[in-house]
C-alpha cells in the first residue's frame, strides 16, 4: 500500500504556478488576479477565504477579499459581481459559499461571466465537462485527477465507484473518469447495498462526511482509495478509533482532530490511498490558484 | 413480463400536445414553431427531417424546413441560425447532425440561442440537467422518462446500468436517472467484463447499435429493458435470430427489418422491456414536439 500525497503533488503544483506567472508576469506585463466574495459571518467560511487569501499572495496571484454582511441585497450583491465581470485585472471570481439562507445562491451565481468561474460550477461549465471539450474542472475533481496523473495512475478500465452526487464534487468527478474511460458508478444516499458496489471498485471515490465510514470489509483488495471526506473529531474514544497516528497526538495537544470516511484500517487492503489530512484536501485550494492561472491564460489566448 | 408500449405513450402525448397548442392559440394568437436545418445529402437524415416536419404540422406546430447544399459555408449557415435565433415565431432550432464532414459541429451548434435549443445538446443546457435545475432534456432521454412515468415505474433506489456515453443518450439518461435516485452505472466500449455489470441491472438501457448483443444470460431475472438499438437487419438468417414475428414478415415483404441491441430471447426474464420497432423509437420525434411546446411556452412564461 502506497500513500497518494496530495500535500507532495500540492507542494509542486504550487512551485509550477510560481514559475509559470513569473515568466508571464515577464511577458505579459500582467498577473493573475482572484477575488473572491464572502457574505456574512460563517467562521469555518472566513478561514477558508483567508487561507485562499494567503495561497494567492505567496503564488504572486493579485487577491481581493471581498467581505459583506450577511444584511447586503441580492441586488447589491449581484452589482458587486457584475463589477468583478467588468474589471480586467480580475481572472477569477469566488462566491464563498454557503451563502446565508435568505439568498437564492442560483439567482446570485448566474451573474457570475462564465469566463471567470474559477469554481466552474456554472452550467455551462459543467456542461462543457460533460461534453468533454474543457480542461478546466472544478478544484476538488481537478486535484484528484492531478494526484492520479503524478502517480501515473490510469483509470482506463476500472470501475470506479463515486459516493456522493454533489455538483462539487460527486457528479463532476464521476463524468471526468467516464471521460477518462472508467466504467463509473454513483452512489448515494438512496443506494441499496452500498457495500456491495464498493466492492467491486478498482477505484473508490468518497464524499460522504462520517468518520470511518468504509470499514475494511467494504474495500477491495489491491484497490485505489480516494477520500475527500474531512470529518472534525472531538472525543478521545472516537479520535483513537478513526484517526491516525498524528491526529492522536494532535488532539491531546488542541482537543480535536480530523479523519477521513474511509476507516484507517481499510488502507492496508488498497494500493494506494490518500490519507487524511495530506490527501485531497492540500489540492483543493492549490486547484483553485492553478483554475486562475488558467483562466488567466485563457484571456492572453495563451491555453493551449 | 409486460410490454413497455412507446407507441401508445407517444399517441397519448400527442394527443396532449394538439390540445395544448389548440388552448394555446385561443389565449395566445400564437401557435410554438420549429425550423430544422439540414445540409447535405445524406438521405436518412432527410427522411428523419420529413418526419419531423410531418409529425409538427399534425401537432399543429409551425415546422419549416431549410435545406442547405453541402457547399455551404459555416459563416452562411452560421448567419441563418443568428437568423432564426432573431425570428419571433421560432421556438425551437434544430441542426440535423450529423453534419457534413468539413463542418466544425460545435462551432456551427454554438450559435444556437439556448432558449431556442430543442434537443438539449448546448453545453449550458446539459449543465442544468447535470445541476437538476431544468424539466428539459434531449429527446431520447426525455422519452425514456415518459414511458416510466406512464408505466408507473419509481426508478429510486434501483440499480440502473447505462451502456453507452454519448451526449445525446447515454450520458444525460445516467445523469437524469442520479437525479431520481437511481443508483447508476455508465459502461461503453472501454468497460470490462460487461455482462458482470448488466446482470446486476434492475433497469437496463442499451445504447449500443449492435442487434441482439444483450442476450438473455447478461440480463436479471425480473429486470426493466430499455432497448435504444434500431439496427437493421438484411440477412435472412439474422430476421430470424434476431427479429420479432412482425419484422420478420415486414422482411418478406420489403427485405429488411430492424431489431434491438437486446435478444429477443432476453424479454421473457424482463418485467417489463421496450420492444423495437414500437419502444423508445416513436418517443424521440414526440419529445421534440415537446420540447418545442416547452420552450415555446418558456417564452410567454407559461412554463410552471
């Protein structure tokens, strides 16, 4: 059993980024620049922006953060979009979502120039995906497919088995893999037998959210785990249950740790996995900087 | 096993549609209109036009037909869709596909103005279906829907296998099933051991093009059969093998006959199956009155 480090694969996606945006900040005069919107006072949000934030600065991607309450109009909200549709030094724009409840997010989404969804989670971007005539993914499918493809990894053949159906992640990634020629199944929360289908994955794909979910039982010998699940842990029993070795040890110093879905135990049956923390989630953000460095180069007819 | 009896559900929704436009044009003054371009020689596109046209003016659906020589430009055939794009009494603009060679498919069918897209093939509009934010969908696909819904047929929770991933079947009916709860396999030509997967199927749908590929030990005992296949058949031996006892005689008489991608043999393990001539077959034209109907009431924001 082999561990896929998505923080490795991360790490030099982000050097490329730097190199590539020197060279045309050299040749194009220009940088990629992100905003990104947040609404309201969601912390778990806010410290998602921030270390977005942060990420963008240390890449030399120009960032503006954005901040509104939650009491700002749709209009005014859809305003501020149409703004960042207008301004030139601005490639990429975020709505951190949620949105607080009162929005209709759709309504506020929409207005978003399709040229500038670093998220690509518009219509016509996921449309784009399903017909196989883009290379810009949403930034959790795109960071898997980029750990695959480090570790030479080719899903030609397999079957492969998605659980969860979100627009995020579940359904974008499962049309990519078809892409790819996997033979791919979706999963979900009306699935009967879901150990059954698990089973038989070459390649298991989970975005559930429940600690240790896929026991051991449940995977297939010599198979490929991915888990996109980041469940926060806080009592002592489940910590020592579900979460490995370093989370033990971080939990007795801060009183909380993360895991995956897929059970710690389950990873000796696989030939590779990504672990959580240092799997999927390191690629996330590091997708986002590399969407907007594409859609950068998109504007500069620079995409190959 | 029951006969899933496409014919009559596509009789019935006619008979809905002609009601409908008769209401519509007693409160509207309007009736919906279709214009279908065809390029070129290819003489089943042609035929399928001709159906087309006569199926809307029996519909009471305002149908014009524009054929275009193969030397036609793509800026000419491109500036008649901006064209029809502008005309108030078109609903709907279908490019008959596929188009000749020389033509950049994309490139001419991006032209079409997504509100006037009647098969459901833009990237934006496959993007609501994939974000289950739209009741319309290409024909095919969409056909296959009414037929279940007419047989009182709840595909949630069943495991639905899907073979083949083109854009205009496989891809959004495995697409549309995930959004009803189905539990979804896609498989195609890269799949390996595909009868494992059909036989765990509780609703199969075949898209292949090959006659009697599915044979009766791939299909599960009590399972539904969703045939898309009309392939011709020619050769005496094949009628036998493959034909049902109507398309055998109609052979006799004219000297082909067409078949299914699945065995006839298969159906009496079926709980239900669509036959082929009468299943899916007659529901793709009805779906594109349909569709026209839907967009043509979106357009006087009738549509619930």
């Amino acid at each position: 059993m082999a561990i896929l480090e998505g923080k490795r694969v991360s790490s030099e996606i982000k050097l490329q980024i730097i190199e590539e945006i020197n060279i045309l900040k050299k040749t194009t005069g220009k940088v990629p620049g992100l905003s990104v919107v947040i609404v309201g006072e969601n912390e778990a949000s806010k410290a998602y922006v921030k270390s977005k934030d942060r990420m963008a600065s240390e890449l030399g991607i120009k960032s503006n953060v954005i901040e509104f309450d939650e009491n700002i109009s749709s209009d005014k909200l859809i305003q501020k979009i149409i703004e960042l549709n207008e301004n030139d030094e601005v490639n990429g724009i975020l709505i951190q979502l949620p949105l607080p409840k009162k929005f209709n997010t759709w309504e506020i989404l929409d207005n978003i120039n399709p040229d500038k969804d670093v998220d690509c989670l518009l219509p016509i971007n996921l449309g784009m995906i399903f017909l196989n005539r883009t290379t810009i993914f949403p930034c959790t499918p795109a960071g898997i497919l980029k750990i695959l493809d480090f570790y030479n990894i080719n899903v030609s053949g397999m079957n492969a088995v998605v659980v969860g159906r979100s627009f995020i992640v579940g359904k974008p990634i499962a049309t990519m893999l078809t892409n790819k020629n996997a033979t791919v199944t979706i999963c979900h929360s009306k699935t009967k037998n879901l150990a059954d289908h698990l089973r038989r994955a070459n390649l298991l794909i989970s975005a559930i959210g429940r600690p240790g979910f896929i026991s051991e039982d449940m995977v297939k010998e010599g198979s490929i785990l991915i888990d996109i699940g980041i469940n926060y842990i806080n009592k002592k029993d489940d910590v020592n249950e579900y979460c490995v070795e370093s989370q033990i040890k971080k939990f007795d110093r801060k009183g909380y740790a993360i895991t995956g879905d897929i059970h710690k135990k389950a990873y000796k049956k696989a030939s590779y996995y990504t672990p959580v923390p240092g799997g999927v989630g390191p690629m996330t953000v590091t997708m986002l900087m590399y969407n907007t460095l594409q859609l950068f180069k998109k504007k500069q007819n620079l995409l190959k």
